[in-house]
C-alpha cells in the first residue's frame, strides 16, 4: 500500500508561445512578393483536476517538476504554429493548491471533477505579415512568443468527509470506525497507531454518509506536538465532528480533562471547537466508565452525548440516528476563498529603469522579449523598436532620469546596448 502524503510541494511551467515567422512569398514569375510569415502557437496551459480515486500525494514527492508543451513557430504561407498541449495533472479531491511565496490559496479542487486552469500558456508571437503597413511593405522581423516562468506551488490534501472523529489516542476512534463502516483501520493499544486519516462509508436506514478518522490529538497539537499540527487541516472540510472520549479512564487520564485539552486545541487551530460536535462517551463496557458519565455529559457543554461501546455495539444505533438527523441540520461545506493568481504579470512590461555606472539599465520580461523581436540590421526594424520603446513609457522614464541624447541604454538581461535618440 503506498504511503500517505498530504502535502507537497511542485514546480510548475506552463508552455512557452511560439516564435513568429519572418518569411516573403516566393513563387516563379512572381518579383518580391509580399511578407507571409505566420503567427507561433500559444503554448499549453497547466491544468488541475480533481480524481476521487485518488488518496494520496505521494506521486509528487517523486515528481515535483512538470511543464507543459511549448508552441510551435510560424511558417511561410500565413500558416500559425500549432499550438501546445495543454498538461492535465490529476489530484485526490480535497486537494488545496497555494502559491508558496505568498501563501495564498489559488484553487481549492474540493470535488471530483473540479478543473482549474492553473498557469496559462505564453501567446504565440506575431509574424511579419502582421506588421505590413502601406508604409512598411516589407517588414524584416516578427515577435517572439511569450515565455513563461517557472513558478512553485504546495498541494495540501484535506479530506472529505461528512463527519470527522477527533479524540485523544486511544480514545477508540478507530475502533468505532471499523464498527460502523467497511474501513479496515490498523487497530492497537498504544498511542498513536493511526498515523492517517481513515475513511469510511456509513450505511444507516437506508441513508449514508462519510467519516473519517483523524489521528488522536494531545495538548499543544495546534503548535506540532503529536501528529496534530500535520492533521488538524483534514478537520476543516467536515461538517460534524464526533469528539469521541474513553469514558474509562483505564490510562489514568481524567476523561473530562481529556474533552477540555482537544476543544482547546480545535479553538487554537482556527475555532473549529465552534463546529458541529457530537459527544461520544466510548468504552462504556469497561469498568469505572460508570463513574465518569455524569461529568462528561456535564463537561459537553448542551452537546447531544451518546454514550457507546464500539467493542460490543451498545449504543450505537441510537448514535447513528442522532448523527443523522443533526446532519440534515448543517449546510453542506464550502470550498475555500480563493486569490486570484496574475502568473504573467511581470512579463508584461518593464521592471525598473536606472543609473548604473554611467549607463542606464532597463530591466523586465518584456524588454528582453522586444529585443528578441528586433532585426538591429534592418532600417524599419529599428524605427519600429524606438516606437515601441516611446509607446511603454521607456523612453519618458529615461528622460525623467536625465537621459540626453548619445547616452547609452542597456536593455534586459541579454544586455544589448544602443546609444539614446530622438
């Protein structure tokens, strides 16, 4: 069985446009026929899609790096590159995508089938054709495409459940789960034997619902004590949460100290102590759970409370009637808020402009993507880079630094230097 991830973190590139053609019809007894090179092909777009047949992210730990095909050049004729193959890349459903440098959730694929369009592909350049003028019939130069960055993303997997069971280890969490569902969890006496959620499928009077098993919390598990911090997050998508306590007491623990320490812990974690909670007072088989009963049910605070026994059953019908109803109660759950991710904005124009050892240095993705475009050889060619370099601003910003005519320009990271002009 492969191992559980539920978080990873990926780098991703969606495909570079394709460059535009400079060509001019060639055809007997036809003398300088005009410019017909084709636009290149966008490149392909980076896209997300939830699979529930999907549990784990294992797969990316193994393969972070993913890019998307590149578009194809422009051709003679007018014809356009073709354009690059779009990457889909399947993830379990529940999966949480944030850009890793600010953090902030860009897709939240919190159901089977849920597409994103992640990174969207460069656009293809134009070919020269698209430059004839009646004043320029034959344009020696065409746009190179769009190229895109490298950027990193972390996936973090949140389960999908209905109802999730939170409790101190050995609470008998797992054991209520293998009761009531067809999960098969590992099941022991010491702590900490559940090292992942587990997830079931509850049939009851002819309705269903899932649950999941989250691993035992302990005191400052909301600041990575424990197995916690690494699961409280698959706590979030749940409607419900069964708070599920050994009533015994048979490890020396104080149930109801118990109950207080995880609350505490959901609060610290983001509220979720405010979320839907049923009480389960477990264990009841066992001798001395007798002597705690009236504390929890005090301790729960209003809650419904239950009181059960996964090892034998008792109790557990009345519990599932209970869930149900309460979950006819409760809205279903709400994907996350997301941030709107701009991938291409700093490739859109330049960066900065500034004084450097007698020189003056424009920097950005856009600049090194004009001088790509640019034949230095060609008279017309030239004409139309002052142009475009007057139209962003370049040249206004030159000026505003000092600039005078005969000083020399530094342009991207290529490097290419020119001496200023009116």
């Amino acid at each position: 069985m492969a191992s559980f991830v539920d978080r990873a973190v990926i780098r991703l590139k969606a495909g570079d446009g394709g460059n535009g053609c400079v060509s001019f019809h060639r055809e007997k007894f036809v003398l300088n026929g005009g410019p017909d090179g084709g636009d290149g092909g966008k490149g392909g777009n980076i896209v997300l899609i939830a699979d529930h047949n999907l549990h784990t992210l294992m797969d990316f730990r193994y393969k972070p790096k993913y890019q998307a095909e590149n578009g194809a050049a422009g051709m003679s004729l007018n014809r356009s590159g073709k354009s690059g193959e779009n990457l889909v890349i399947k993830v379990p459903a529940g999966t949480l995508v944030r850009e890793k440098e600010s953090g902030n959730i860009v897709a939240d694929l919190y159901e089977h089938g849920k597409e994103r369009v992640l990174l969207n592909g460069g656009r293809g350049g134009h070919g020269n054709a698209k430059f004839a003028t009646p004043t320029r019939q034959a344009p020696n130069f065409a746009k190179p495409g769009i190229k895109t960055i490298w950027h990193e993303f972390v996936l973090e997997l949140r389960t999908i459940a209905d109802v999730g069971l939170v409790g101190f280890p050995n609470a008998g969490k797992s054991s209520l789960l293998a009761r009531i569902t067809a999960a098969r969890p590992k099941i022991a006496s010491y702590p900490f034997t559940t090292l992942t959620p587990n997830l079931g499928i509850v049939q009851h009077k002819g309705q269903s619902f899932a649950m999941a098993d989250i691993p035992g919390l302990i005191e400052k598990a909301s600041e990575g004590a424990g197995l916690g911090f690494a699961f409280l997050r698959h706590v979030d998508r749940t409607r419900l949460l069964l708070h599920v306590v050994d009533a015994s007491g048979q490890e020396g623990r104080d149930p109801v100290d118990d109950f207080n320490t995880v609350n505490d812990e959901l609060r610290r974690y983001g509220q979720l102590d405010a979320r839907a909670q049923v009480v389960v007072a477990n264990k009841i088989d066992l001798p001395d759970s007798a002597l705690h009963l009236d504390s929890l049910r005090e301790a729960a605070g209003g809650r419904p409370f239950y009181a059960v026994s996964a090892a034998t059953g008792e109790g557990i019908p009345d519990l599932l009637d209970g869930v149900l109803a309460l979950l006819d109660t409760l809205p279903p759950s709400q994907p996350m808020a997301e941030e709107v991710f701009f991938e291409e904005e700093r490739l859109r124009g330049w960066e900065a402009v500034k004084k450097e050892e007698g020189l003056f240095v424009v920097t950005g993705g856009s600049m090194d993507s004009l001088i790509d475009a640019v034949n230095f050889g060609d008279y017309e060619s030239m004409n139309w880079f002052h142009k475009t370099l007057r139209a962003s601003g370049v040249i206004e910003r030159l000026r505003e630094l000092g600039a005078q005519e005969g000083d020399t320009v530094r342009l991207g990271e290529i490097g290419v230097e020119f001496d200023l002009v009116d």
